[in-house]
C-alpha cells in the first residue's frame, strides 16, 4: 500500500514577521512533496493571499483557506500587534479553525488527509485545537533565541507581579535560576503598550530545558 501524502496546515498570526517565516517554511515542505494548506484570516487577506500565490505559484498541492477573525473594518487599519487584533485571533479564530481542519482531516479528492498543523507561537491555540482532534502540531517560532526566551517567560513575569506593567521606570534584577546568571535590567511602563489580558497561551507555558 502506497504511503499517504502527508498534509500540513500552516497557521500564521496575521502579523509581520509571522506570514514571511511561515510562507518559507512551508515552501521547504512542499518541496519535500508536503501538501500546503496555508491559512490565513480575514485581517491580512489581501497581503497574506497575495504573497502565498507567489510562493505557489507554479507548485501543485499548495492551497490557500480562509478563517474569519471578528474584526470590523475600522480595526483593520491598526498596527500588527494591535491588541484588539490579539484578542480577536486568540478568543475568536479557533471555532473556524476546528472546523477546518476537521473538514480537512479527512481528505477530500485532489487533497489528502491533514497529518500535522503547524502555526506559528502567537496562535498556539491552534496547538490545542489538534490536540482535540488528534492530529500532531508543533509551533514555529521566526524570532530571535533572545525573544524566544523572554515569551516562554511572560508566565513567570505575571506571577512575579512584573506584568502587567505598572509604575514609573525603575531598576528590575532578573534572575533566571534555571537559565543562568541574574541580569539587571530596565523596565520602562510609559513606551510599552497594556497588554493586561494579552493572550499568552499554551505556548508560554515552556522551560529553559
């Protein structure tokens, strides 16, 4: 019996630095005979189909799906990281996103079965949405090992009562004990942004080891 194609759903959070690293690797799967279903959500549409019918263009097996966010289209104008972008994608993506890939779990013709969903770590949710349906995910992360770090954390910070931010600029020691030597450090409340409710998820749960 020939060895089904494998299938993976690539989930980007539909922000910079997100789309370019996800589109890459999936054009590196697809190389390998993967079969691409790339999602994306209605907030970067335009740009995200755009720049995966490039990468497509000329390649079999590479498709395009399209979730709804909850956004209107006043919020579209804000930045990428806008917060109310944040919360739309955590709180309102992963109905549609079950949906799609329970549709897609079991293949239909010219598109085989899902095997793997693979979003980027701002939509971990899509981690517990294959988890439910028994399908094997894993996270791509397309920043830097320094910012990596600092998002498994953000946990650790909430309960350390650094988040969310509060006060004016003052010296902070951070103190990894698990990951090193202590640092010293600033924090400075007035350039950065409220994030109180920001969704961590699963994602930010990991460790140093």
């Amino acid at each position: 019996m020939a060895t089904p194609q494998p299938h993976a759903v690539v989930v980007p959070y539909p922000g910079s630095g997100n789309i370019n690293p996800a589109l890459q690797l999936a054009q590196l799967l697809r190389r390998h005979s993967v079969f691409i279903t790339f999602v994306v959500t209605e907030h970067n549409l335009r740009r995200a189909e755009a720049a995966a019918e490039v990468a497509a263009r000329g390649r079999e097996g590479f498709r395009v799906e399209t979730i709804p966010d909850g956004l209107v289209d006043a919020d579209r104008d804000e930045q990428d990281y806008d917060l109310d972008l944040s919360k739309a994608t955590t709180q309102r993506c992963a109905a549609p996103l079950r949906e799609l890939v329970a549709r897609l779990r079991g293949g239909a013709p010219g598109v085989p079965p899902v095997t793997s969903v693979l979003p980027t770590s701002l939509m971990s949710f899509a981690l517990e949405v294959a988890r439910e349906l028994g399908v094997p995910s894993m996270v791509l992360w397309g920043g830097s090992a320094a910012a990596l770090m600092g998002h498994t954390r953000l946990r650790e910070l909430k309960e350390r009562g650094y988040l969310p931010l509060k006060g004016s600029k003052h010296e902070i020691l951070w103190g990894w004990a698990r990951c090193g030597s202590s640092t010293r450090g600033y924090r400075v409340t007035g350039a950065a942004p409220e994030i109180k409710g920001y969704g961590m998820g699963r994602f930010s749960q990991g460790h140093c080891d």
